[in-house]
C-alpha cells in the first residue's frame, strides 16, 4: 500500500506541476501567446485552458474533492493531452511536440491506475 501512494502521488504531482503550476506562471509570457496563436487557435482559448488546467489540476491533488469530480478531471486532461498531439501534428508534423503530451498522458495514466488501487484498498479495509 505504501508503494501504490508513492508511486500516485509521484505521477500526480508530476501532472500538477506541468499542468497546474507551470501553465499558471506562464500562461500570459508572450511565449505561450505565441504558442497558441501558431497552432491557430484564439488567445482566449489558450486562457480557458489554463484555468481549466489549473482547476484540474487542483482537484486531482486535493483528497477531499468527490471522486466523480477527480473522474471527470482525469477525462478533461486525456482530451487536452491527446487534441495537443493532434494540434502539433496537424500544425508541424511529427516532432517533439506531437509526442510530449502523449509522455504526459502516459504519467496520468499511471496516476489514474494508482488512484483506483488505492480506493479499492481503502474499500477492502472499510469493509473489515
């Protein structure tokens, strides 16, 4: 049990820090503007995000928060994680870009597993 809170809360502090934190400090940085603007979206979409991220983000985090709410932001972050693959796809081929989200989204999955090991371990002792 030790190990599976380890490993969920190593996963999930990963995709707080790249998907909470990071976005939160430099979403207004005329880098991430520009980001935006070259994969042809709006500036407000790129605003949006960032405050969905971060809310996410905050909900994946925070133990109290109803596990259906904690579903719904894991389902958010694997569209996010795959339309941003398909956005630099479509916009610059296959790179770096394409594939980095699909890294991400691979450590949420591993957040994901481990979230659901731990409610089913919790469950089990409940029961006893």
């Amino acid at each position: 049990m030790k190990r599976d809170k380890i490993i969920f809360w190593t996963a999930t502090i990963v995709i707080f820090l790249f998907e909470g934190v990071l976005p939160a400090l430099t979403s207004q940085t005329e880098v991430a503007k520009e980001g935006i603007r070259h994969l042809g979206y709006p500036e407000y979409f790129g605003n949006a995000l960032v405050v969905f991220k971060v809310l996410g983000t905050l909900a994946l985090v925070i133990p109290q928060v109803p596990p259906r709410l904690k579903e719904w932001a894991y389902a958010g972050f694997v569209f996010d994680f795959i339309f941003a693959s398909i956005s630099h796809w479509a916009v610059d081929g296959l790179d770096f870009q394409t594939f980095f989200p699909l890294v991400v989204l691979a450590i949420l999955m591993v957040s994901y597993v481990y979230y659901h090991k731990l409610n089913a371990a919790k469950l089990v002792s409940y029961q006893r």
